[in-house]
C-alpha cells in the first residue's frame, strides 16, 4: 500500500498540474506539431513557443495516462508506469529531435535521457521522483517559460 502511494505521488508530481483533463489520447499525437527546426534557435522564438506547445500537450496526454492508470488497481504495476514513461520518452524524444540547437531543444533532450532512465530502472515510479530527474523537468519548464507557454514538469 505504501509502496502504491510513493508510486502515485512520484508520478503525479511528474504530471505536474494544470491544464485541463482532456480525453487520452496516442501519444504520438504531438509529433504533427512539431516545429522546424530552422528557426528554432532564439529563445522565445515562434519555433520554441510551438515546441513548447507540443511540449505541455505530450505533458497532458502523460498526465490522463497516469489518471486512467491509477484508476484502475490492475493497471498500477511497475509495468504500467514504465510503458507511460516509455510513450512519453518517445514523444519527447521525437520533439527534441525536431527541435534544432535552442534551449528548449536542449532542455528537451536532457529530459529525454532521464524519462528512459526511468523508464529501463526496475521501479520507474521512484525513478521518476528522482532528483536528477525532476531536475530536468524543472529545468524545461523554465526554458519554456519565456516563450509564455506553461509547461509544468
């Protein structure tokens, strides 16, 4: 029970708060509005504002995943998480790879590297509560923040 809660907490502060609950959807979804990356280089460019964008969005589709996880008893393994993080590692992953040289990119990518870290360990949840990795979180959000774009990582 204990270890459930730890695992529900270390998620949901992954998921951070904000936005609305929207319906799941495929996590591939994201990908289309993935911004090119010749412009991608200032910071609170066009280019990084829609990457942020993108950004949020795979963040509320992580988000309604985890929801839809922990509403089901049967679904709370370490399994389900590590598929969550695993679909939300792809994502960012394709976003990053988009996203050229700027900050965000960059924020991005580090990110990335964590979320499939936590992903392979044998207890995802707990390695997303990770310091290392909520670092990284903290750190997109606040390369995302001057392009007005809340993302809450």
């Amino acid at each position: 029970m204990a270890s459930a809660l730890l695992i529900s907490a270390a998620l949901l502060a992954l998921a951070g708060c904000g936005g609305e609950d929207d319906a799941p959807t495929a996590a591939t979804s994201t990908v289309a509005a993935t911004p090119s990356s010749a412009s991608a280089g200032a910071a609170g460019s066009t280019a990084d504002k829609e990457l942020c964008e993108s950004v949020r969005k795979a963040g509320e589709d992580m988000k309604s995943s985890l929801l839809t996880a922990l509403g089901s008893d049967d679904d709370t393994s370490p399994a389900a998480f590590r598929t969550i993080l695993t679909d939300l590692n792809t994502t960012m992953s394709s976003l990053a790879a988009a996203g050229g040289d700027s900050d965000v990119a960059a924020a991005l990518t580090k990110f990335t590297e964590q979320a499939s870290k936590a992903a392979a360990a044998a207890d995802p949840a707990s390695a997303a509560g990770s310091p290392a990795f909520e670092k990284t979180g903290a750190d997109l959000t606040a390369a995302c923040k001057p392009t007005g774009v809340d993302v809450n990582f």
